[in-house]
C-alpha cells in the first residue's frame, strides 16, 4: 500500500504564490513517477505536472512557465511551487503516485483547496 498525504493548499489573491506538498508512505513499493492533478467543480480531473523518478517533468500548458515540480526520491516527496496564480487556477489539487509491487498501480491523496481570489 502506499498513503499519500497532501499539505499547503489555500487562500491566494490572483499573482500570489503557493507551494504544494506530498508525502508517500509505503514499505515495499518502490515509487515511479509521481504528479499534481486538479479538478475544478463541473469539470473533469486533470494534469497538472508529472515528474519521474528519473527527473524529466511534464506540465499541461496552461501551467507553464507559472508552476514547478520536483521531487526528493529518497523522502518520497513531491512538491508543487505555483507562482502568478489566476482565478482559473482554483480546484482541488490532488497528489498522484505510480508505484509498484509486482504490477503498477496508481494512488491518490485525499485532495488540498486551492482557491484563487481575483
């Protein structure tokens, strides 16, 4: 099993700055990539940033050039540094890691607020 457990969501005013964090807890599972998603109420979870264990990242373009993504391999950590946030920036952002033990399987966490007020 791997839990996921998300922090620093919140209250922003738009071109504000916020920094997203998620931890992975697991005892066998080696972890692969792991990435930030969204979902805006009405509309479908999707992509934010992805980063693998190798490193090499990948952003939906909405987000590029505004938002980062690393990641501690040793810690099982992934972070989200989002700066110039917009009112269209608002969701619940949620924490995603492939992991494996035998198959690979995705999990999620529970899912931090961000709203961006204009």
């Amino acid at each position: 099993q791997v839990q996921l457990v998300e922090s620093g969501g919140g209250l922003v005013q738009a071109g504000g700055s916020l920094r997203l964090s998620c931890a992975a807890s697991t005892i066998a599972f080696r972890i692969n990539a792991m990435g930030w998603y969204r979902q805006a109420p009405g509309k479908q979870r999707e992509l934010v940033a992805v980063i693998r264990s190798g490193g090499s990242t990948n952003y939906a373009d909405s987000v590029k050039g505004r938002f980062t993504i690393s990641r501690d391999n040793a810690k099982n950590t992934v972070d989200l540094q989002m700066t110039n946030l917009k009112p269209e920036d608002t969701a619940v952002y949620y924490c995603k890691a492939e992991a494996t033990f035998l198959v690979e399987m995705d999990y999620w966490g529970q899912g931090t607020q961000v709203t961006v007020s204009s």
